[in-house]
C-alpha cells in the first residue's frame, strides 16, 4: 500500500491496520469517521462500476484509503488538519495528495453526505 510506513504491494489486513493505528495515534480517529470513510469507499467502487471506470489498484489504494479518511475527518470535525499534515505524516506529494482528492469527489460526484 502506497504512503503507508511498512506496506508492501500486496495490502493486507496488517497493512491496513498500521494505516488506522497511525491515523489513532496522530489525528485520534474516531469510531464514526471509520463508519463514514467506509461508506465512502463503497460509494466509490460503486461508482467506478456505474461509469465503467478501474480506479482502485494495488498502486493507489493507499491514496484511496488516505483521501477517504481525510473526508471523513472533513465530514465529521469542526476543526480538521490541513491535507498538507497528512501529505507529511505519509510522505506523499501534497499536489498528488490534492489532485487525488478532487478526482475522489468527482468520481462519486460529490455525493459525500453519510447518513447513520
């Protein structure tokens, strides 16, 4: 997984993990924002499908991952850290971290409202 400390090409539940353990750590995740960056993630594949478009791969699901948590957190917080924190705490292009976000939304046309 792509701008994750210790992940490998192939994502895999540990991989995962250390992605959400960073996230605890450094931004206190919450339980909702899980939820909500969840939703979005289905939301995006469904999209994909609708429009006949192959967006995820093994190359760019840490992006995916990354931009549908900083949503979530967007969605959820009042006060939220700016995209170039994450871009840091991953060690990712801010551009290609700003880019992937606009591309995320216009995939799943804005539709970002979770209802619980």
């Amino acid at each position: 997984m792509l701008a994750v400390p210790g992940a490998i090409d192939i994502v895999s539940i540990e991989s995962i993990a250390l992605f959400l353990d960073i996230l605890h750590q450094k931004v206190d995740l919450l339980v909702e924002e899980v939820i909500i960056a969840t939703v979005l993630l289905q939301r995006l594949f469904q999209k994909q499908d609708q429009k006949g478009m192959h967006i995820l791969s093994a190359k760019n699901i840490g992006m995916l991952l990354i931009v549908s948590f900083i949503l979530a957190m967007k969605i959820s917080r009042d006060i939220v850290h700016k995209n170039s924190y994450f871009a840091n705490l991953f060690n990712i292009s801010i551009v290609d971290l700003n880019i992937s976000e606009c591309g995320y939304l216009r995939l799943i046309d804005h539709q970002i409202w979770v209802e619980f």
